[in-house]
C-alpha cells in the first residue's frame, strides 16, 4: 500500500514532463520549415529569384495594357486585330517549339561510362529550367511538357528512352539561357553535379556560343482536357 | 510515509516545469539571432510576394479581357476566324487557358505522425522533398498526363520544382504541404502508373498519401500558368 502511495504521484508529475517536452518537440519541428529559420544564401537566392519574377511580371503587364489600348482605340479597324492576333501567334509559336531556334547556352554530354538512371537526366533538365533556360533538347529532341523520360531493359543493357525511343550516348543535353547562369545552377555546391559525383558519374559542361534546337516533333494532343470557360 | 510523499510531488513538479521553462528558454535563444539576421530578408520575400500575386492577378484580367476582345469576331471574318482559332489552339498548349476533364488528384503530406512517433530521428527522413513531387510529375507524364498542376501551379514546359532550405518552389513560388497534384488524362492509366513508383514508396515509408479518380462528368479543373515565357537569348533559326 505505502508503495502505491507515491507512485501515483509521480507517475503524474513523469506524464505531465512527457507531455510539455513533446510539446516542445513539436514547436520546434515546427520551426524548422518555418522561412526565417533557413539558410540567410537560400533568403538571398529566394529574394534575387522573386524580384527577377516580379520585373519579368511588370513587363508583362506593360506589354497586355498596351494591347488591349491598341485594340480598344481601334477597335472598329479589322485590320489592328488582325496585327495583333498575328504577333501573339509568333509569341506562342516560340513557347510552343513550333520553330527551329538558335542562342547561346550551355551544353551537358554524359558518357557511355557513365552511371545516369532517367531520374537524373530529369534532374539536369529540371535544374537548368530553374536556372533560367529557355529552350532544351536532348540528343537533339526539344523538351517540352509531354516530354516522356523512362527506360528499357534487354538482355544485357537498360536504355534511357525519351518519348519511348532509346538515348544513345553520348547524351548531349543542350540548353538556350545565360552561359555563365546555366553552368552555375548546376555546379552549385550541393547541386546536381555534386550529387552526381557522389555515384561517379561525371557529366560534362561547356558554354557555347551558338546552340540550334529544333522545333517539337509533335505537338501535344489534348483529348480528354478541354477549355474550362469561366461563366462570367 | 505519507509526509514526504507531498513534498516530493511538489518538488517533481516543479523541477517539471523549470525543465521546460529551461527548453523554451534555450529555442529562443537559438532561434532570435538567426530569425532577427534573416527578419528582413523574410520582409522582402513576403513583400515580393504580395506583389507578385497582385501583378498576377493584374495579368490575368487583362489576358481575360484580350481573350475576349480577340475572340469577338467583327463582321464574321473567315481569316480573323481562322487566326482566332489557331491563337486559341496555341495558348491551351502554352498552358495559357484553364482545362478540365477526366483524371487523378493525388495528394501527399509530411509524415508528421511518423515525426512525432520518432521525434529523435532526424525530420528530413518525414518531410515531403522535391525530388518526390519531381519523381510523381514524371511518372504522371508517362501515364500521358495531358495538363497537371501542383497547388494550383500549372506545369508548364520550363516550370522548376525545387527547393530553399526545407521549402518547396515551383515556378517559384513557394508551396506548402499537403501537395495536392492533379492530372487531367485516363484516369486508369495515371492511376496505373502512380501506383507502380514514388506514389507506392511513400506509402511503404509511412506518408499519409492518397488520391481519387474523377471522370469527364465529375472533370477535374486545372488553372492557367501565370507566370510568364522569357526569350531573352533565344532567336528563331531562320
């Protein structure tokens, strides 16, 4: 009996402290994704990249409010829609890949020796859209949304395939964007490159002056999204 | 036996609470240098942020308002019809105008319960990463995903999926779980291929992942891209 006595007290006062320290585990979890706790170079890198976005943004609206003024002064004159609709279609034709097109860059080549699973050449790519490429292709086959990155096995090798076709090596990913940007994105310490080295594989970096990329093969069929008309 | 039982009590609890006094004091401590160092920095972002969405917003009212205008055919014109269709046609495969149909919203989250089970193992091991959404936007592809968005971000073709510090961007802007992913296509085969990767290794790992298939009566609706196409080095090869 003298026994119980005090165990029920303690056993309180020992689950009471349990309770307030995960409590105090969970705030601090919590701090960890919080933005004032990361990197002050990750801050930097974040403000460099939203300011850069909002100064693209402003051109943007600039350039819209310009249009629609044209339009809406000329509205009666067929012939200034017609202007319009013209030069919006070249833009799109760009952001489409409907067009060969050529600019200075940075070209990636990975060897035959290399150990590169589809996964990493995903990563390249997505590391050089962040930082700033405008067009890529690898092994001359323009990427764009429905670029499909997978692999094949046979008896004695696995493939990386793009668009379900074999890449033969050496890869050559090239990509149209600031030279000196573009190589930086991807040697950054802690970057692709270094995780890459981590597995022995080495790719290769030269900026160039000129890249041609050509246009889409295809260009992508919409069968089951249809355009979602906002009812006004 | 009973007299030293309440002082003792008394002196457990508070011990018990100097302890924890001791905890929060220390994660103050720790955490006010760096949050006051980086207090402007988040300042900016949070400022750039705000505009960054009113600019958005400016943008897609006067696209909206464009849209309108170039699709009011005057006196039914068969070239400016024509030019309107095909500036229409475009701007669904920029991604520039919102769709809807058929297919598979999957959403993922941190393993906060995982975290909290294990709260000494190290918290990288119970978050979400880029490289998962990466690995599931892939896979989606594969399953002929014919538009997808994360959190109402539209993936479009330069659209990166990436991280600073533990917080995920994607065209850049900052995103926080759940991630909730949709894709429009046959909901079958996106169901069939998430099923067979990063979806299913989640799983296995314990995050609390899940998705739900939708068909053309029930559409699924993804937002246009807001963001905009630079073209500053890039010229048509003529």
């Amino acid at each position: 009996m003298n026994k119980k006595n005090w165990q029920v007290p303690i056993t309180i006062v020992l689950v009471f402290l349990g309770v307030l320290l995960s409590a105090q585990f969970q705030t601090q979890t919590r701090v960890l994704s919080d933005l004032s706790m990361q990197k002050t170079e990750d801050l930097i890198t974040m403000v460099r990249n939203l300011s850069d976005k909002r100064m693209q943004l402003e051109r943007e609206l600039e350039e819209n409010e310009r249009k629609v003024l044209t339009i809406k002064n000329s509205s009666s004159d067929e012939l200034n829609i017609i202007n319009s609709l013209n030069a919006e279609l070249n833009k799109l034709n760009l952001i489409n890949g409907i067009e060969e097109i050529k600019g200075p860059g940075l070209q990636v080549i990975i060897d035959q020796d290399s150990p590169i699973l589809y996964v990493d050449i995903v990563s390249i790519i997505n590391e050089l859209w962040a930082a700033g490429a405008e067009a890529i292709s690898v092994n001359n086959i323009r990427i764009d949304t429905n670029s499909i990155f997978f692999y094949t096995e046979t008896e004695n090798a696995m493939y990386i395939t793009l668009n379900h076709k074999p890449l033969t090596f050496p890869i050559l990913i090239n990509a149209i964007g600031n030279p000196n940007t573009l190589e930086k994105g991807l040697t950054l310490p802690g970057g692709i490159i270094d995780n890459l080295a981590l597995f022995r594989a080495y790719p290769y970096l030269e900026q160039t002056e000129e890249i041609i990329i050509p246009a889409i093969e295809n260009p992508p069929v919409f069968i089951d999204a249809i355009i979602n008309k906002k009812t006004p | 036996m009973r007299k030293w039982v309440l002082p003792i009590t008394i002196v457990c609890i508070i011990s018990g609470l100097l302890l924890s006094l001791q905890f929060k004091a220390q994660a103050s401590l720790t955490s006010n240098p760096i949050g006051q160092r980086n207090e402007a920095l988040v300042g900016l972002i949070n400022n750039s942020e705000e505009e960054i969405v009113k600019y958005q917003e400016a943008i897609n009212v006067l696209r909206e308002e464009l849209d309108k205008i170039e699709n009011s055919s005057p006196t039914g014109q068969v070239d400016i019809k024509q030019l309107q269709q095909k500036v229409q046609k475009a701007k669904l495969q920029a991604g520039l105008l919102p769709v809807k149909g058929r297919g598979i919203k999957v959403i993922v989250d941190d393993n906060n319960a995982g975290l909290n089970a294990a709260p000494n193992d190290d918290p990288n091991r119970y978050i979400i990463h880029y490289e998962n959404i990466l690995n599931i936007i892939t896979e989606l592809k594969l399953g002929r995903a014919e538009a997808i968005s994360i959190n109402g971000q539209r993936i479009v073709t330069p659209t990166e999926i990436r991280c600073v510090g533990n917080v995920i961007l994607v065209n850049i802007t900052r995103l926080a779980p759940p991630f909730e992913i949709s894709a429009i296509g046959n909901p079958d085969i996106l169901e069939e291929m998430l099923l067979s990767g990063e979806y299913d290794l989640l799983k296995g790992t314990g995050f609390p992942v899940s998705y739900t298939k939708y068909n053309s009566e029930n559409p699924i609706e993804i937002p246009a891209y807001t963001g905009t196409y630079q073209f500053n080095y890039t010229k048509i090869n003529e």
